[in-house]
C-alpha cells in the first residue's frame, strides 16, 4: 500500500499540473468508488483546482468553489497525469477522468483492486474535520505526541506506529526501516521506551521518510507517481522486505515475523528484545543509515 512518501511524491508531480486548472468535464466509470455525493460538481466539474494537500497517505484536491475530493489509493490506486490527446499506457480499471480546460491535460484515478476510492466533500472545514480522526502527519512527527502515544499502552511499538490515529502516514515499509535505524525491537512495548529512544525514534521517522520522498517513495508492486514513474527507494531499505538477508549493519541474518498481522523484518544484534544501555554494539548510528537509504555506499 502506498505510504506517506508516495503520496507525497504524487502531490509534488500533480500540483504543477492541475494546480490553477479549470476542471472541463468529469467522466465517472464507477460510482461505487465514491463516499459521499458523487455529481459532476461534486466531483470538481466547471470548478477550478486551487491547491492540493496531503495529510498522512490521503490526498486532497481543494476547489476555489471549497469543494473537496480526497484521493485514497489504497493498494493499487494511481492518480496519473496525462497531456491532452494523450492515451493512457495502462486503458483498464480507470475509474474516474478529470478533463482540464485549456490543453492542461487530463487527471485519471485507476486502481485494479479497487481499495482505494474518492471522497468528496463540500468544504475546507469538512475536510479538516474529516482528518480530525487522524494522529499527527508523520513528516512532522514531535518526540512529545509520540511519548503521549506510547504512555500507557502495553502494545508493541510496531503496532503504535501503524495506527493512523496516532501517526498518520506511516506503513509497513517505514515502520520496520524508523525501528531499525533507531536500534528498537520491533516487539518492544511501547510504554516501556525511554524518553531518549522515543526522541531518537521520532526524528528518524521523519528522517526515512524524507528520503524516500526524496527518491520518489516505494515501488513494489504498482505505485507510480502522477507522470508515471516508479519510485526508488525499494533498492535502499535496510530491512523491508530483506527477511533472512544480511544485516547492512553487522551482517547477522534478519529475522522476520508477523507482529499485528503484518510481516515484520528486524536485527536481533540491532535491534535487542531487551534494552541496553548506550548504543547497540553494532554501531548504528544514522548517519550510517542515511548512507544506506541514499545509496552512498555499498552494503549489502
């Protein structure tokens, strides 16, 4: 599922083309991937696109007339520009096509799996309402709202940084890349980190996921940004999706379990059940670890 990185990188290579457009016409192929009022001017038509904004792994698209359209895709949703004239190079599952006035294109929302969708919504308020529900966006994640999000709980830290109500954006991928650059287990009980690796812990969520930003996010399996292109970092992460591999670290084979139902990967020399004092004896440190998630180095 795309995460807050590709999200972002979708807002960053769709604002230029849309932001300041006058929406033609909407043609909607299915209504059912739609929440809330699905008409044309619900949907942005004769409106113009004044902003886009992202909060966690939800886009928005803001009219000058107020209206809203959130843009959630789910597992397989691409939200992709194309010029004018311009046949899509993937025809099936296109849900729903923005045709912009004046050649500036066209906006096409396509997912296969269809567990993305559309919410349309008839204010900025409405919105802010909407992501009411959501914790804090995770590029900005404060050692404070993550210590009051961890007191108290006996859930494991994994599971704390995947409810979006405490931390909006993150996913599997960035879960498992934060807690290894930050030397915590996986397992760890979140009330039970101290306030140094509850600091250390939040600044590295906003530090790998600006990198993967900054290398176009993740691509897996179908993610693309809105011109097409596949993301980068999928080559750099130090433990996602590396299960029995070597760690970039200290070369220990990386285990790999399902901690709330999703596989987790992580290193026992790295990252200890058990929490010692100073660093692990690996050397970690996050300069070490932006090497490897910027593709400095060789380390594997």
């Amino acid at each position: 599922m795309p995460e807050l990185p590709e999200v972002e990188s979708v807002r960053r290579s769709i604002a230029p083309r849309v932001e300041g457009a006058r929406v033609a016409a909407i043609t909607l192929h299915r209504a059912d991937i739609v929440t809330g009022r699905a008409a044309p001017a619900d949907l942005l038509e004769g409106d113009e696109i004044r902003a886009t904004a992202r909060r966690g792994k939800q886009l928005a698209l803001l009219s000058a007339g107020g209206r809203v359209v959130i843009v959630h895709l789910g597992m397989s949703g691409q939200l992709l520009w194309l010029p004018a004239n311009t046949p899509p190079k993937r025809a099936d599952h296109i849900h729903a096509r923005w045709t912009l006035a004046n050649d500036r294109g066209v906006v096409i929302f396509r997912d296969p799996r269809r567990f993305g969708g559309l919410w349309t919504l008839p204010t900025r308020d409405a919105l802010d309402a909407h992501w009411s529900s959501l914790g804090p966006d995770a590029l900005a994640i404060s050692a404070v709202d993550l210590a009051r999000a961890c007191a108290g709980t006996r859930r494991a830290i994994k599971s704390v940084l995947l409810d979006q109500r405490v931390l909006a954006g993150v996913g599997n991928i960035y879960a498992d890349e934060a807690l290894f650059a930050s030397g915590i287990h996986p397992l760890r009980r979140a009330s039970a980190l101290s306030e140094a690796e509850i600091d250390t812990l939040a600044a590295r969520v906003r530090a790998v996921l600006a990198a993967a930003i900054d290398a176009g996010g993740s691509t897996r399996r179908d993610y693309v940004n809105a011109e097409g292109e596949a993301g980068g970092f999928q080559s750099r992460h130090a433990v996602y999706g590396r299960g029995g591999e070597a760690c970039v670290v200290c070369k220990v084979a990386l285990r790999e379990a399902q901690v709330g139902q999703r596989t987790t990967v992580w290193c026992d020399r790295c990252q200890p059940r058990t929490r010692r004092a100073g660093r692990p004896r690996c050397g970690l440190t996050l300069h070490r670890l932006v090497q490897v998630w910027m593709n400095t180095e060789t380390s594997r």
